[in-house]
C-alpha cells in the first residue's frame, strides 16, 4: 500500500453533521498529521484565538452561520490560514461566493469510494498553491533586497541595448554619467576626449556591446584628463535573455580610493623586504661558508643545503617584490626601438612549446605577417608575451589550446593570446590586474598574484591598452595594442608609472 504525504501539519474542521464529521476525518488521515473538530463557528473562533492551524476546513451550511457569512466569520479571526470550503454539490454557486469572500479553495461533500483520493487532490492543490505563494513571496522579498543593495552601492550598475542607451540604472550610475556632464542617457555621449585614450576607449566599447556573448566579460579602465586621480574601472557583462533585444549590464567602480590604500601598503612592504633581505642574505652567505668546509657531516650537509636553499627563495620573492616597487617607483626604465615583434613572439612561443606539450596543450602562433615591425622594448615586450602565455597555459585543461595571434591595427600593433581555460566570471575579470590578484577557480595553481600587474605596467608605460574578454568555462581572451609612437621622453625612455 502506498503511503501518504503529510500535506498539513493541523488542521480545524468545523462541521456541525457528527456522521460527515466522521466521513471527513477519516478522508484526512494521513494527510494531515492532527484534526481538531468543531461544530459551529462561535466554537471555531475560540479555537482559532486560542491556537494555531495549518489548515481550516469548513462546512458552509453551519447552526450560526451559512454561505459567504461563515467564511467572512472565520477569515476576521485567520486572515492567511488557508481555508477549505465544503459543500454539496447542488450548491456549487454558494462555493463560488465563498471563493469572493476569501476562500482558499472548495471541496464537493460526495462520501463515495473516491471521496478519498479527492481529498487528497484537493489537499496536494492547495499545497501546491501554497508553496507557489511562499517562493514568490521569498522571490519578492530577496528582488527588493538586491534592488535595495545595489541602489545604495557605491558602483555604477546598468542595463543598457546594443544602442548604449541606458534602460535602468542606479543612483551610483547616474551620479557617474552627471559627473562627466552627460545628459542624454547614453553611453556612447561619454565626451571620450576627456578621457585618457579616449578614441580608443570609445571603439572598443561600441565593439564590445555590439557583439558581446551571453555569459561574457569584457573589462577595462580609463583616467580623466582632467583629473589625473579619477580612474575608473568599467566592465560588460552579456546578460542571458530570451528577448530579440538582447541586454548589456555595465558596472563602474571609482577605484581612485583603492589605489589610495595600495600606495600605503606597497610603502609599508617595500620596507618590510627591505629589512627581510639583509639578515636572509646573511642566512644564505652563512650558509655557503659552511657547506664549503672539508670533510662535512652528511646530516648537516643536507640541514644547511636545505636552509640555503629556502633563504634563496625567499630572497628572490623579495626580488619580485622590489622589482615591483621600482616599477612603481619609475625605476623600471625601458627603451622601445623598432623590432620585429613577430621574431620576438616566435621565440617566445618556442620556448613554452616543450612545457605545453608536456600538458597536452595545443600552442599556436599565426603572424599576420613577417617582418612586422612595432615600437617596444624587446625585453618588456617578452616580459608580456611570456606571461599571458604562462598563464594560459596553466589555467587550460588538457586537450585545451593557447593561441597567440600577431597583428597591425590603426596605429600600433595588436597582439592577442586566446585559451580555452576555464574563464573568470564578472567580478573576477574587474579585479585581475590589480596587485596579488587570485581567482577563487584558481587558488590551486602557484603564484604571487603579481604577474598581470605587471604586465598593465609595462604596456601603460609604452602608451599602450590591455583588455580582457572571458566567460567562465569558454576560455579569456587578452588583447594588447602597442601603439607606434610610445610616450618616450629625451632620451627615448619609457616609465612605467601607471600604478597609482
């Protein structure tokens, strides 16, 4: 024999008629775990006020009440407890204005073999219903509440058309577009001439708004000319809709505080390596004096080989830290000169095509053309291949391809790297240039965070643009324009001094 679902927990039944009473309960059982009975609607009140139920089932044709009346009595004392009306099936217009006056639902008195199964029906529709009303209302509850969150966030969230005309917005964004004197609530209105690269900035976004894929990213940031600390990061999102008009969302984040807080903090570690390298250098000389003696005990040998070795590591670290701060600090001078960068990616992608075959990885290089000449730093321009293709290749599953392609665009040279790893979400793409960065999906794969950072600071010191375009699960795209004419100074230098 199949068992039965508690629907119910409660239940109060007000019936008057002791052997319908009885007919009812017993259609009940199982269904709901405990019956209380009553026969009138006085008696239902004083229950009513004096507990609480899960249900309430009641008969319209009562001593003190009939029709629309009982159910008016019962919902002034239970006003959301669901109600089940009973009645016979020659007054079915009664059930229809119990229905008005606020009944949940209506059951049909007919005591046959079936009575059974159709309370049960009745009993698993109401359920049903029920549960719809919860989920909606939590749904209503949890939109308010993000409505409200994202109201009072200090970004700038949109959703905008392929058009850059903006749909909804928040406060935060608003605030943005009437702080660059836009007022016609459209993106592409920005005035770009006011914004550092502004050309640039301006194509890349109508590019990406126009052909942006439903679960894509594509971030980047910009500087005011006109106020050298107002930087912002902006990012698109492709937003998955059924609709023929297909929905953009855009964030914007003032990162100018965050960067406030980065400059304290990289003072407060640059001298901390400072101090950290002397006593670890001693360690390490100590150390060699020591494992040069004659004749040394074996287990001392492999002791002082292995605190060598560690102070070594923590020496170059160290190293990784401060070649940052001399980045910041504009101690990081490069020479652009004309090169052919498509030898430089050449031997680059030589050089890790032993460690991506050892993974299974395809690595593939398609130059637009030989010979191709760019302005950069040979070194600095390696610096940045190697490590795009580095992380590429970590973050690509087995059978999955890193793919480096080498072109001219409008006034400089585009170089692109392409995997198929495992992408980076929204929120993740906005934050993987800043400094220690690490991706939740990548916090098993070793690093210091520090190589993407670097990497904007080469290219930003030779006037350049990174961009980043992903999805999670289909791979990241990074797209690096070296422009023809650097901002070299007198003695064709370049700084990188784009950190703050």
């Amino acid at each position: 024999m199949e068992h039965d679902e508690i629907l119910f927990s409660s239940a109060l039944l007000v019936e008057d008629e002791a052997a319908h009473t009885l007919l009812i309960e017993r259609g009940l059982r199982g269904l709901v775990s405990s019956v209380v009975k009553v026969s009138s609607i006085g008696q239902a009140r004083e229950k009513l006020v004096g507990g609480s139920f899960d249900l309430i089932i009641s008969d319209l044709n009562l001593p003190d009440a009939r029709g629309d009346e009982a159910v008016l009595a019962i919902r002034a004392v239970a006003k959301k407890t669901p109600l089940l009306v009973l009645t016979s099936s020659a007054a079915l217009g009664d059930a229809v204005a119990a229905m008005r006056a606020g009944a949940s639902d209506f059951l049909v008195k007919n005591f046959d073999t079936s009575f059974r199964d159709i309370v049960r029906l009745a009993l698993s529709r109401l359920r049903g219903v029920l549960r719809a009303e919860q989920e909606r209302a939590q749904a209503t509850r949890d939109r308010d509440l993000l409505q409200e969150a994202i109201e009072n966030s200090n970004d700038g969230l949109a959703v905008i058309d392929r058009e850059g005309a903006v749909r909804h917005c928040n406060s935060g964004f608003a605030s943005f577009l009437d702080g660059l004197g836009v007022c016609s609530r459209n993106v592409f209105d920005i005035p770009f001439d006011s914004v550092e690269r502004g050309d640039e900035v301006l194509q890349k976004l109508r590019e990406r708004v126009g052909n942006l894929e439903p679960g894509g990213v594509w971030t980047t940031e910009f500087t005011r000319l006109d106020d050298d600390e107002a930087a912002f990061d902006i990012s698109l999102s492709a937003a998955h809709d059924d609709s023929t008009e297909k929905s953009i969302v855009l964030w914007v984040r003032d990162i100018r505080e965050r960067k406030r807080r980065e400059r304290l903090q990289r003072e407060i570690l640059s001298a901390t390596t400072h101090d950290l390298k002397g006593p670890l250098g001693a360690i390490s000389v100590s150390c060699e004096v020591l494992l040069d003696k004659p004749n040394p005990d074996e287990r001392a040998h492999a002791l002082l080989e292995r605190i060598s070795t560690s102070a070594s590591a923590a020496i170059n670290l160290i190293e990784e830290f401060l070649s940052m701060r001399r980045i910041e600090e504009g101690a990081f001078i490069m020479h652009p000169i004309r090169a052919e960068v498509d030898t430089i990616v050449s031997r680059v992608v030589e050089s890790f095509a032993l460690t991506a075959k050892t993974r299974a990885i395809e690595l593939a290089f398609n130059p637009a053309e030989n010979d191709l000449i760019g302005c950069v730093d040979p070194l600095g321009f390696e610096r940045v291949l190697s490590n795009l293709v580095t992380n590429g290749i970590k973050f690509t599953p087995k059978g999955g391809s890193v793919v480096v392609n080498l072109c001219r665009g409008v006034g400089g040279v585009v170089l692109s790297v392409r995997d198929t790893g495992s992408g980076m979400e929204p929120s993740e793409a906005q934050r993987v240039f800043t400094r220690y960065a690490r991706l939740t999906n990548h916090s098993r794969v070793a690093g210091s965070g520090l190589g993407l950072f670097i990497v904007k600071c080469i290219v930003n010191a030779h006037g350049g643009t990174i961009d980043v375009c992903s999805a999670p699960g289909k791979g990241t795209t990074f797209d690096v324009f070296f422009p023809d004419l650097p901002p070299c100074n007198e003695r064709g230098e370049v700084l990188c001094l784009d950190f703050a």
